[in-house]
C-alpha cells in the first residue's frame, strides 16, 4: 500500500513517544516521498504559513500542544479515520488519504498531494485544513486484525467457482514476493509488536487488492463479475481499517501487542 499518509504517521508518532529523534523522523518520512512541505495554502485561522519544510512545521507543532498523528483512509461512502468538515472530508477522500494532528485547542487536517517542480524535484505538499475536535471513530487493534482474517476466509469462500483464487497473475505473486525486500517496513520504531504484523499483512493484502483485475479473467459471467468486485471491495475496506487500527496502536499502550 504505497501511502504517503501512513509514514508521517508512523514516524511522527515514533517521535512524539520518544522511541526516535526528530531529525531520524524527519529522515524518514522523507525517504520515502521526498521534500515535504507543509501549508501550501495559507489559512489565517490554522498554524502554517506557506511551504514550512516538514522539520520546521513539526517543531512549530510541537509548541502547539502536538499530541498524536492519526492516519485516514477514506472512501466514497466510507469516511474511515476522518472527523469532519464536508472541506475536510472532500478532500481525504478525493485523494484517498490525509492524517490528523491532534493539537491543544484543536485538530488539523492535512492532505497530501504530489509535488513536482522541473524535472528533478519530487516531493509532498500538505494542504492543511480545519478539523471538527472529536477522534475518528476506528476500530481496536484485535478487533481490525480479526475483522481482516475472517474478510479474507469469507472471500476467498466467496470466489470459489468465480476464479481461481489461489493463483493470481504471476505479477501479483511477484511483486508479493519482492514486498518484504524492497520497501520497508510499514511502522516505525515503538509500535507494538501486534501492530507491526497486523501493518505487513494488509500491506501485503492491499497489494492483492490493487494489482487484481476487478473484472477476472475472460468468460465471467455478470454474476461472476459482480461477486468478484464485491468480494475485492469487502477486502479493500477490511485491509485499510487493519492499516489505520496498526497505526494508531502507538497511542493507546494500555492495549495488548
């Protein structure tokens, strides 16, 4: 799942409970998207200006009262970690994703964006936007990873008769296979021992979910069509609540890892 979210969260989070410096975070983050730069669009009643560059934003958020990094990974219809307003919602969901900062006196949305400037720079730009005060309503670390392991048992009954469930197009194995070499892992340090495999799993998972074809392979009937794109649909949903539920385990200490 090749999320720009997720490692700010991570990372950020990692800080904030002491497990990482603030220059190992900074780094971090932006191994994976390059240069992040934060308030690309001034707003006078939030805390950035323009383009603050990711270490100067934290620091500044830091003497806000930041307390907690919470990831988003919003759908049509399923607003999943996100809090409100409608300009807020719109936007998460239009990109697929966007983080909340928990401040003192009040919460922040950011959305992230590509940033391309000429040919050579590559970056993040976070739009900030108001946020309603309230926490997102996601489920609990056990809770998500039960939910993701009896989804995939009820999909994979599902799909049977459908398609051939146990071989995927050889570029799915692949790149399954070449997940755990190539990219890092998805937390950072100090996340529960839980977390981390709930985490690798349904980026593994969430990598099934993209390269599938929705539709199968030739000769489907409408029938076969549907239930196939249903079944894909129910793993998506399951996959991000279980990527969302890992990443706020950092948060809660009093839960089992």
């Amino acid at each position: 799942m090749q999320l720009t979210s997720a490692p700010l969260v991570a990372w950020g989070n990692a800080w904030l409970t002491g497990h990482v410096g603030l220059d190992d975070a900074v780094d971090a983050v932006e191994r994976r998207g390059g240069p992040n730069l934060i308030g690309t669009v001034p707003a006078s009643d939030l805390p950035f200006d323009s383009d603050v560059p990711l270490r100067a934003a934290l620091i500044r958020l830091r003497g806000l009262g930041l307390s907690a990094f919470r990831l988003a990974l919003p759908t049509w219809g399923d607003p999943l970690g996100l809090v409100g307003p409608k300009e807020l919602n719109q936007a998460a969901i239009e990109a697929g994703e966007g983080v909340l900062v928990q401040l003192t006196d009040q919460q922040v949305g950011l959305v992230p964006s590509a940033d391309r400037r000429g040919s050579s720079y590559v970056g993040v730009s976070w739009t900030p936007y108001r946020a309603e005060d309230t926490r997102p309503q996601i489920p609990s670390l056990p809770e998500a990873e039960t939910e993701m392991k009896l989804t995939l048992v009820q999909v994979t009954e599902a799909l049977e008769g459908v398609d051939d469930v146990a071989s995927f197009a050889p570029s799915v194995h692949r790149e399954l296979g070449d997940l755990g070499t190539r990219e890092a892992p998805p937390l950072a340090h100090g996340y529960p021992p839980r977390a981390h495999r709930v985490a690798t799993q349904a980026e593994r998972l969430a990598k099934v979910v993209q390269l599938a074809d929705p539709t199968g392979a030739r000769g489907l009937s409408v029938h076969q069509i549907d239930t196939r794109v249903e079944a894909l649909r129910r793993l998506d949903a399951a996959v991000r609540r279980a990527m969302v539920a890992a990443h706020a385990a950092v948060l809660q200490p009093g839960r089992p890892g």
